[in-house]
C-alpha cells in the first residue's frame, strides 16, 4: 500500500451572538480548523486533524510533508515520522510549532488507516480499552457576572457532568469572586478547575493560586506562558493547588521538561497539537513512568475529539477528559453519527479506525478558504 495524496481542506463558521464568548484574545465570534486527509492506492483514506493556522497547514502539508513522504506505505507509521520530521521537516519548519501541529493531523490520519487496514478501532490499536466510557468536564464557563457563571456550573453538574472549567485570568479579585460562587454553589465536593490561559505572571499566580486552594480548586491551569517552566515549577512548590499544562506543548520532549522539573501535577496534550497519537503515545509513556496524570485538551473539531476519546479510553493514565461545550458546529455537525454526551461520559466509535465518516453537507456549508485571521492575547496580569 502507498500514499498517494494527501488534501488539507479548512473550515470556518460563524458564532451567534449568543454563543460568543470572551476570551484572552476577545470576543470569540468565529471557529475554525484545518482536517487532512490521506488517500493510498487501495482506495483506504484516514483523516486527521489540525489545530493551528490553516493557511500554514496548508503550505507546510503542501509543500514539505507531502513531499517527503507521498509513496511511503501509510501503515509504517514509525517510518513516516522518521522521514516527515527527524530526517526531514525539522530542518524546514524546527522540532515544534505550526509544522507539528501539521505533522499530528497527518499522523491521525495514518492511524486511521491502520484501523481500517485490520478491521480494528483506534482503541483497539492502542491495546484495548481499559474503560468502556470516558468521564468528561465540560468548559464553558467565561468571566461575567458570578451569579450567572455559578448557575451555569449548576446547570452542567445537573446534565451528570464530572466538572466544570472556569476561565481566569482577566481580573484577579474577578476570578476569586466567580471561583467563591461557583463552589459555593455547588458544595464541595463537586471537581471544580480554573484556566488561566497564560494569563497571570509569577505573582500574581501565586495571589490566585491561594485564592483558589481556599475553595478547592481542582487545578490552576496554564497559569502563566507556556515555556516557563521555572515559573510552574516555582508555583507549584508554593502553593497547595495543582498545575496542569500541556494544550500548547509540542512533542513529548516539551512535556518531559516540565516533567523531570516538578512543574506539573496534570499533562494536557492535544492530539491535534502535540504530534498526533503517535507522539501521545510517547507522552502517555512519560506520565505512567512519572505516575503523572493526563487529562487531554480538547477544542477544535468532532475528528479530534473522535481520537481524544480513543485515546482516553485506552490510556491508563487517563482520568476525565475536557469536553468544550461552547457553540462549536465543527464539532457537532462535522460528522454524520456525532459524538454525543451522555450523563457525563462520552464513549469511543466501535467502527475501524476513528469510526467517523464526515457530513458531505456540512463539509460544503463550513468549506473556508479566506485569510485567517491573527489573535493577540490581552497582556498577563500584573502584581498592583
């Protein structure tokens, strides 16, 4: 078998206005992602996803990765990633960034293929479940007034939910008020994370990180930017709450690094970021080894969330997975069966491969080829 084309095809669609949300980078009125697909010469495809600039995806898929590896036999996944990146891509685009969030939707991709090759699901690929439905957290809860952001968290723990994620990071004595309402609301028991999107520096990490230990905080996510790993290590070595990252880490160097320097308590890679199933697979190896948790991000598209439930019910080191509960109808339109929720488990296709099959329709009605646009984060809060 061989590959004989690989096709990147980016899709778009708008947010009403009363699905917008205020994020880091503003008002969200808009979501987007980039799926490849690889076709071989005995008419099996795979499909993966990407979640990065798609215009860049788009050059780097083009113009380097399928190249490099156009006629190489898609079950040797190994081999692909040997020529596409170690003896490869790295030299065109560096070891991390855009080029390997272009290199995990190919490897998805391949893997879907495999799937379908022997007749397996992905999960099965991996060793079999070892959970037959993965518990999820929803996030969908942004800064606005706290009683409003506490009987939203009420809402999604009655829908059988495993957690809820509040955004941070905008306003410190705002984050402490939304947090106070949220566990007040819903007693103490009830898993409740905070996400600061790189949104606080050292200092003012640490005021929060207090703050939020008094109400019990599950984890403080991202708390600062995500290189700074003697920040997180720094943080978590002074306070009680624990630290999750990872959304925005490339290869499994990155996350060893906040790893061997306890700067972590829980990993988040994102399949459609990280270098697909086969680089998780690594990361998975890291975190049983380190007996570190993982809690995989999930955001962009249904192809994604397809592999990440694969993944979570597979992976040992798995505990509850994210679940973005935002509007989002690449997520659940994209696909013909879509990927539902029910009492707070998702459950993983028994179909080869990733056991998806896309919606022509909606494939047509989300196609985007325009300019993506560029999001600049609000500056990290600042100690007064």
């Amino acid at each position: 078998m061989k590959i004989t084309e690989i096709k990147t095809r980016r899709f778009r669609t708008p947010i009403p206005q009363e699905g917008q949300v205020f994020s880091r980078s503003g008002v969200r009125n808009y979501r987007s992602t980039t799926l490849v697909q690889i076709d071989t010469d005995e008419g099996i495809s795979g499909l993966g996803s990407c979640s990065g600039n798609g215009e860049l995806i788009e050059f780097i898929v083009g113009r380097i990765l399928s190249p490099l590896i156009l006629g190489m036999d898609p079950t040797r996944v190994e081999e692909v990633w040997d020529r596409a990146y170690v003896r490869g891509g790295h030299k065109e685009f560096g070891t991390r960034g855009i080029g390997v969030v272009a290199l995990s939707g190919i490897d998805v991709a391949l893997w879907d293929i495999l799937g379908k090759i022997r007749g397996l699901p992905l999960y099965q690929l991996l060793g079999g479940k070892c959970r037959d439905r993965v518990p999820v957290y929803a996030t969908a809860l942004y800064p606005e007034d706290a009683a409003i952001v506490a009987k939203r968290a009420r809402e999604f723990a009655e829908q059988g939910f495993h957690g809820v994620k509040i955004k941070v990071g905008f306003d410190l004595d705002q984050d402490i008020e939304i947090v106070r309402a949220v566990r007040q609301e819903l007693g103490e028991d009830f898993i409740v994370m905070t996400d600061a999107n790189q949104g606080y520096t050292v200092d003012v990490a640490l005021k929060a990180a207090h703050a939020f230990a008094d109400s019990g905080v599950f984890w403080l996510e991202e708390p600062l930017f995500a290189e700074d790993i003697a920040g997180h290590a720094q943080l978590r070595e002074k306070t009680q709450v624990p630290i999750a990252v990872g959304e925005n880490l490339h290869m499994c160097s990155a996350f060893e690094s906040f790893v061997v320097r306890e700067a972590v308590d829980f990993l988040q890679p994102d399949v459609a970021r990280a270098g697909g199933i086969t680089e998780i697979r690594k990361i998975a190896a890291l975190a049983a080894a380190h007996r570190v948790p993982i809690s995989f991000h999930t955001w962009g598209d249904a192809v994604a969330l397809a592999a990440s439930i694969h993944l979570s019910a597979a992976i040992p080191e798995c505990t509850v997975m994210e679940l973005d509960y935002t509007y989002n109808p690449l997520r659940a339109e994209l696909l013909r069966e879509p990927l539902e929720v029910k009492s707070g488990f998702m459950t993983p296709p028994d179909k080869p491969g990733l056991g998806i099959e896309l919606d022509a329709d909606a494939l047509e009605r989300f196609a985007f080829s325009g300019v993506e646009e560029l999001a600049v984060r609000q500056k990290a809060l600042v100690a007064r």
